[in-house]
C-alpha cells in the first residue's frame, strides 16, 4: 500500500509511520520539516521495515511550493497515493487578547491551508479506492468542552472538520473517500509545549495504532465523518 504521512518527525506521526512500516510491502512517504528527527526514524524502523520501504522529505508546508517540490517528491517515490494522512498541525496556547495576525496565519496555514492543498494538488495521482484521513482535534467540533488559550487553534480544526465534509461529497465520484478523526488528548510533545505539566490519558503509540487501523478500514464504512476519538466526555 502507498501511504503518505504529514507531521512524522515526532508524536503520533512518527508512530504511525513506524506502524505502517512494520507491516510487510508498505511504501510510505514522510514529511514534516525537521530533517534530523526524519534521519532518526530511517534508522530506527531499518531492522523493521522488512519489504517495506520509506522515503521521507523535509518540508514546511506552510510554505507555497507544493507544485515544486513535495508533489514530484511523491509522485516520484510512489506513483500513486493509497492512503493520504494529515497529520501535521500547529496548537498556539494564547489567550485571544494575546494572539496576532502571525499566529493566525500560522495555524490557519498549517491545519487547513496545507490539506487543502496538498489534497488538490494529488487528486490526479490517489488511487481507486483511497483514504484521506484528517487528524483533528475534539476542540474543533461543536459542542464539545473548550479550553482558554485554544481559541484559533479549535477554530482552525473546527474549519478542518468541514473541509472534509465537503471534499468527501465533491470526491465520492473518483472513489476516494474523506475523514476526519478528532482526537482528544494525546502526550505528544506539542501538547506538552502547549500544556506544560498536563498528563494525557493517551500515549501517541497506541493512538498510532487506532489511526492506522482507521486508516486501512475506515473507508469502507465512513465517509465525510467527523469521529471522535476521546475518552473524555463531552
């Protein structure tokens, strides 16, 4: 299976790269900005991967030139995309008298612009069926409890939530089917960076497991859901 993962180089994306290269034949491609970490992952899953194979690409997709570089990065290691997951995000923690312009377009750029746009930019080359999953956030679905500080970083999932709706009713034509998974707290290191001192009920090896399960079967009986994965309640 060919699986893209955004977001590897810590958290959950680094797991569930590491889980989709534990299992036999996977071509997985890597993203996330920090190259060292991305070196990293190359060394640990070598005594794993079996016939599996990953190639990964350091790139920040803040930036505008997917046409130029992350796409051919893609195409090139993969022909087509199988499974496509979203799973770098931004979380500012800052009281709304506190945040900026710049934080807005940071996090509006990092968790909504760049599925936007690296879902058009692929759509010629998924495959017939194929995955996109959108890691999200529970602060982003109505009604669900709220915290200070996360004002922009809910809203931008919130919007993410959405924008899977309706690419899963624009796509459901060419047979590729749209999720969002809204997780609930998970001890990543940009929650701990958010959230100093705060312990998660969940660890990102066994979210990991969850998304790639999802990830695999999830298609064949949702599209254009927005799923909660959480203990708590709301």
């Amino acid at each position: 299976m060919n699986i893209v993962v955004t977001g590897a180089s810590r958290g959950i994306g680094y797991e569930l790269a590491k889980s989709f290269l534990a299992e036999q034949g996977n071509r997985v491609v890597a993203v996330a900005r920090n190259r060292t970490k991305l070196e990293r992952l190359n060394e640990e899953i070598t005594g794993l991967k079996g016939n599996s194979r990953l190639n990964f690409l350091s790139f920040d997709l803040s930036q505008e030139n997917f046409s130029d570089i992350l796409i051919p990065f893609i195409v090139e290691k993969l022909t087509k995309v199988d499974v496509l997951v979203n799973n770098a995000g931004l979380m500012i923690n800052k009281e709304i008298t506190r945040l900026s312009d710049e934080d807005f377009n940071r996090l509006f750029n990092v968790n909504v612009k760049s599925v936007f746009k690296l879902v058009k930019d692929l759509l010629p080359y998924f495959g017939s069926p194929a995955h996109i999953v959108n890691i999200s956030s529970m602060g982003g679905v109505q009604g669900s409890a709220k915290f200070k500080g996360l004002s922009l970083y809910s809203a931008s999932k919130g919007a993410l939530n959405v924008l899977t709706e309706c690419l899963a009713e624009e796509l459901k034509d060419k047979n590729i089917k749209v999720n969002s998974l809204a997780l609930g707290a998970v001890q990543t290191e940009m929650l701990s960076e958010a959230f100093p001192g705060y312990r998660a009920p969940m660890q990102p090896t066994e979210m990991a497991r969850f998304i790639k399960d999802f990830a695999y079967n999830g298609h064949r009986f949702f599209n254009g859901k927005i799923l909660p994965v959480s203990v708590s309640t709301p």
